[in-house]
C-alpha cells in the first residue's frame, strides 16, 4: 500500500495516483455501449427487431452496425473496448424457451449466428459457417482453426477423439438470414415451427447414427459426452475456396448435464402429515375410552351380580341376564322336574349309559 | 320399565344407532368405489408393495356392512330391553370399533408413504418404466395413459427422466429420445404436434406439468374417504357407544 494514503477511501486514492476513478471508468464504459447501441438509426430498428423476436443476442446489433460505429469511439481505453466486444461475439446458448432442456446429457443447443458475419460478407460470394466444438479442457493446446494454405479445418470427431485433442468440425449451414430473423412467436405456430426451430436453432451432438454409418461423409455431429465442458465457435468459411474469412470467439465453456443416480433419491415420506397424526391419536384416546367405559360397565355388573346372589341367588340372576328370556338357573331349576315328570326318559336314559360300553342298541 | 333407563336415554341411543347405521352403508359404498380404483392408479402402490390404501377399503367394506348389521341388532335389543342382547350388541360394536380404527389409521398412514413427497413415484417411475418385467409393463401401461390423458410428464416435471438414471434411459438414447414421446403435446386425434420442438423441449410442444399432482389428487382422494369419513363415523358412534354402556348398567 502506498504511503500517505491509507486514510483515503479507495476512489481517492485511484483519484490522487492519476488514475480513473472507478465511477468514471464504468460510466465511459457505459457510454461506450450506448454508442454503440444507438449509432444509427437503421442500426437501433435492427436491435430492437432482434430483442422482440426473442433472439438471445447481448451484442449489441450486427457486425454491419458496429464496423461502422467502432472508429467513432473515442477517448476509450483500448482494453475496454477488446473486452466489449468480447462478451459480445460469443456463441451463446438458446434461449430457454425454445429449449427447456438445454444443456442436455449429451447435447448442447446453441443460436444460429444471426448477423454476426454481414461485415465480412461480400456480395456476389456464396457462404456458409461452420460450427467447431472443442472440449474445455482442450483449450491449452493450439485453438486455430486454419490449415496451412489458409483453408478451415477439416477435422473429424474421431480425429480429435470427441474435441479433445483440439477443435472438430461438428456442423455447417448457410449463413442466416439477417434481414428475417425468425419470430419466437411463430414457433407456437404448427405450420411454421420447424422452420423456425430449424432457422434459429443448431443442435450440437444431434446424430446418433453418423458414427457407424459407414456411407457418411459430412461433417458428423455425433452426441457429447457428459459432464464435460464444451467450447463452441461459428466460422464464416467461402463456399468455393474453403477459406476462412470470419470468426467468432469462442464460446464460454457450457458443460453437459451429468445423471444422478435414481437409486440415489430417499424415498423416506419425512415428517408425518397431521391428518395421520390426528387421526391415530385421536383414534386411540377413543378406543381406550370405549374399552375402559365397556370393562367398567362389565365389572359393576358383575359386582352387582354378586352382591345380589348373596342375597337373593333367583332375582339377581334375573338381573345380570334378562327376564324375558328363561335364565340359566331357571333351565337348571326346570330340568329334574322335567325328568322327574317323566321316569320313562330318565329310565332310558341310565339305561343307555349301562348299555354303552357292552353293545350299542341297534335301531335305538 | 323403570329399571330399564329413561326412555329419553333410550330414543336418543335408537337415534344415533339409525344414523350409524346409514353411516356405515355409506362408507361401504364408498369402500367398493376406492376398491373399484376408478384413478386407476393401482400399480403405482401395488409394485411398492405399499398398497395399504386398498387394504384400509377392504376393511372398510367389511366393517361399513358391520356397523349396519350391529346397529340393526342394536336397535331390536334395546327396544327389547334385553339385557344379554344389549351386551352382545356392546362386545360386537366394540370389534367393530377397532377393526375401523385400524382400517382408518393403516390408510392415512400408507397415503403419506406414497405421496407426501414425490420422491417415491419418482423413484418408481425411473426404475420401473419401460421395464420389460411384468410390474414394469403394468407400470408403463399406467404412466404412459397418466401422460397422455392429463397432459403431464414425468412426476413432477419433465426433466426428471433427463436428469436421473432409469432403465427408459438405458434403453433409448437421449438425443433420440430424452424423454417418452408421450410427453410430446398431440392434437386431438393424439398424433404428436411437433417432433423435433418436443425433442428439444419447447414450451409449446412438451408437456411441463409433472404428473405427481394427479397420482397425489386420486391417493388423496381414496385415503379421504377411508380415513377421514370412517374417522367421522368413529367420532359420532363413541358417544353412542358410551352412552349404551351407560344404559346397560342401568337396565
């Protein structure tokens, strides 16, 4: 830390080294951009047409726009300017409403190049961009694009094993159109809808098949690995030399979804609910309740069953059980009259249970 | 008749036995519509192996019927005034009792095992869908009617098949197939809108809604019936039931 100074706030002390404060710096940034933005009439309609349309662009307009615009800028640092127009040239991921599921285990859909390369288009000459994906880590070695005479390169998924020895060529379109970029709207439209997913989308990783299919010979755009972060970048190559004529940088790195094990997810319901809890205690405060009322009622009424017998023995049988109905002691009382009344059952009876043992009688 | 209780005791005993007593061919009825499973969500406990809901209906069917059959036999005693009639009529209501106790308490509590979070019909979803085993056909049979019918995907959003392991996964390539093609938003002769947009996930060509909220709205519905009307009927026979044991001691 500088001497002297300690006591100063931070913007004080840029202020007193002669450098910008930061206010400043961010406010020329912010100017810068304005400028740019609204540099030209025709520039702005354009922007603004692209934001409704939905398109994910943060640059600001097209290429065509800023080219013009850039030597107007004035009393910017140089560094500022590099990093403005470095957030702005990147291939960017689509926007999430096209594509919920985005990046996907093995794919990764990105936005067409839409006006990004008017400023480097010639008329008459016929283009198209080429879409290079390199795995991030790849990064360190050589990231150029160009063969020795000048010409795109070529290389296959398989030669660069999956982008990770250095960029493949994954895919390659026409240019886009800048002057009819597509309307999110109309992709709600059945009719017009793939050919807006088509126009506005390109999906890295789309072909499952290209990789054995011993007949292809296009660029092959086989499916990512997961997990991994990937770089991307668009390349405005002429369509009769090959040459490289424009670039974009390349992409942040966007990774691939990784899966989580399903046999991972606890299936354990948590705490219980309170209509469970309510209903069990509840339940069972009742139930005892019930149980005890009905041991209770049981025990007095064998207690008064037995208070009674000791007076009375008739009556208070009477009591326990009913006396619609002839009770127990009444059957008992009947039954010797009854056999009594009738020696003739009573006999065959004991007879029966003499003759039992020696030979049952036949036909009895 | 004296000894035999008031006689006000005695119609409001009568009383709470009619009620009951339509209360429990009430829940009976109710019982063979959770057992009939007009959801049709069956499969979804039954490969758990938590499908104690139906088990709760079962029970209830029985003890519905019961409580009916013990109100009617209750009703003619206590008009009797016969006082081992009353007590049988007790004992009996008192199984009764219990057997609804647990047939209340088992549904409620297998309902929260089943849908108080979604993560067990997620799990189920993933390891059983598109199975070639009998539970997995019966369960892809069920998701794939859910999907289509409600208009919904995956439990609780789509990307529950992207984001996890599942055997639909190791069967069907993601940038084919990222999801069932039933998730796929179809016009009214069912034919999928738009291939590609749904592959891709677009808002107007995939289902977002999950399907948890059907599975949990039909579970919620059965368990309902079971649990909180046995619950209410249970509520109003206890004072019932207090009051005959009342009445018994003082016949």
């Amino acid at each position: 830390m500088t001497r002297g100074l300690e006591t100063e706030p931070y913007e004080g002390r840029l202020r007193d080294l002669g450098m910008f404060s930061l206010r400043k710096r961010r406010l020329e940034e912010v100017q810068a951009v304005t400028e740019r933005r609204e540099g030209s009439d025709s520039c702005r309609q354009q922007r603004i047409g692209l934001e409704t349309m939905g398109l994910n662009y943060r640059r600001e307009v097209s290429r065509q726009c800023c080219n013009q615009e850039k030597s107007t800028h004035i009393g910017i640092p140089k560094s500022n300017r590099a990093r403005i127009s470095d957030d702005t040239l990147r291939p960017q991921i689509a926007n999430p409403k096209f594509a919920t599921n985005n990046p996907t285990l093995t794919t990764v859909t990105l936005e067409k190049p839409f006006c990004e390369f008017d400023g480097s288009m010639l008329k008459g000459a016929s283009y198209e961009v080429y879409l290079y994906v390199m795995v991030d880590s790849a990064m360190t070695s050589s990231s150029s694009l160009m063969d020795t005479d000048d010409k795109a390169l070529r290389a296959t998924f398989q030669q660069t094993s999956g982008g990770q020895l250095g960029a493949y060529k994954a895919a390659s379109f026409d240019v886009p159109n800048c002057m009819s970029p597509p309307k999110l709207s109309d992709a709600a439209d059945v009719a017009k809808a793939p050919a807006v997913l088509a126009q506005y989308l390109i999906r890295v990783g789309d072909d499952s098949a290209c990789l054995y299919d011993p007949n292809f010979l296009e660029a092959c755009n086989p499916p990512l690995s997961e997990d991994t972060s990937y770089r991307f970048k668009f390349v405005l190559v002429d369509k009769t030399s090959g040459a490289m004529k424009d670039q974009t940088l390349w992409s942040d790195p966007i990774k691939t979804n990784k899966l989580k094990q399903s046999s991972s997810i606890d299936t354990w319901p948590g705490r219980r609910s309170g209509g469970m809890i309510v209903i069990t205690s509840v339940l069972s405060v009742l139930m005892s309740v019930l149980v005890a009322a009905f041991l209770t009622a049981a025990l007095l009424a064998v207690l008064a069953w037995g208070r009674d017998y000791h007076l009375d023995g008739v009556s208070s049988k009477r009591r326990l059980f009913s006396d619609g109905y002839p009770s127990l002691k009444g059957i008992q009382e009947r039954l010797p009259m009854q056999l009594g009344v009738n020696p003739k059952l009573s006999n065959m009876l004991t007879q029966d249970e003499h003759k039992k043992p020696l030979s049952p009688t036949p036909g009895y | 008749m004296a000894e035999k209780g008031s006689p006000f005791v005695m119609g409001l005993l009568v009383m709470g036995n009619v009620v009951i007593m339509l209360a429990g061919l009430a829940l009976y009825a109710e019982s063979v519509w959770v057992t009939a499973d007009p959801y049709k969500v069956y499969p979804i406990m039954g490969v758990s192996g938590k499908d104690d809901v139906y088990a709760g209906a079962w029970i209830s069917i029985f003890t519905g019927f019961a409580f009916f059959c013990v109100c009617v036999f209750g009703i003619i005693s206590l008009v009797q005034g016969n006082r081992l009639m009353v007590l049988l009529y007790l004992v009996l209501i008192l199984v009764v009792y219990m057997f609804e106790c647990a047939s209340c308490i088992t549904s409620y509590t297998h309902r929260d095992f089943v849908v108080s979070n979604s993560n067990l019909v997620k799990k189920q979803m993933l390891t059983f869908y598109s199975a070639d085993t009998y539970q997995g056909r019966e369960l892809t049979r069920m998701w794939d009617r859910f999907m289509m019918e409600q208009q919904c995907c995956g439990t609780t959003h789509p990307l529950d098949w992207v984001n996890f392991t599942s055997v639909f996964r190791s069967r069907y390539p993601e940038v084919v197939a990222p999801w069932p093609f039933y998730c796929c938003k179809r016009d009214p002769n069912f034919i999928i809108i738009n291939e590609e947009g749904c592959r891709l996930g677009h808002v107007d060509y995939i289902n977002t809604k999950g399907c948890f909220e059907h599975i949990k709205h039909a579970v919620d519905s059965y368990a309902w019936g079971v649990s909180w009307f046995g619950f209410a009927i249970l509520m109003l026979t206890c004072p019932v039931v207090l009051l005959a044991i009342y009445h018994y001691t003082t016949m």
